[in-house]
C-alpha cells in the first residue's frame, strides 16, 4: 500500500510517498525520508523528533 505525507512546513509542500505493508512500517520510511528532507531544506525546523513522529501519525493518508 501506498502512503503519503506532506512536509508542515509553511510554503513548503514537499510530498513523501513510501510503499509500505503496514502503518508501522510507513511511519518509518516516512520518518527517514522527513529527516533527509529536514537536514537539507530545513535545518533549523523547531520540531523534535518525537513531534514529528506524532505528525506523520496523525497526517499521512493512504493513497
């Protein structure tokens, strides 16, 4: 199955698809895509991981 989530951050828009078997497992991908994102677009985002875990939890949808 396929996921989607969508970076937070004001005007940026970036999208994250991961092909994942379950919620778990694209949480994860999501979350290793978010920190690559993250390190090179916005690194200095006032998000800890745990926040950001929590956002990817509430907001990616399945496609």
């Amino acid at each position: 199955m396929q996921y989607l989530f969508v970076c937070p951050m004001p005007n940026c828009g970036h999208e994250v698809v991961v092909e994942a078997a379950s919620d778990e497992d694209a949480v994860q991908k999501i979350m290793m895509a978010g920190a690559e994102h993250a390190k090179n677009v916005h690194p200095n985002m006032p998000v800890n991981e745990n926040e950001m875990l929590e956002m990817v939890k509430t907001q990616m949808k399945k496609l």
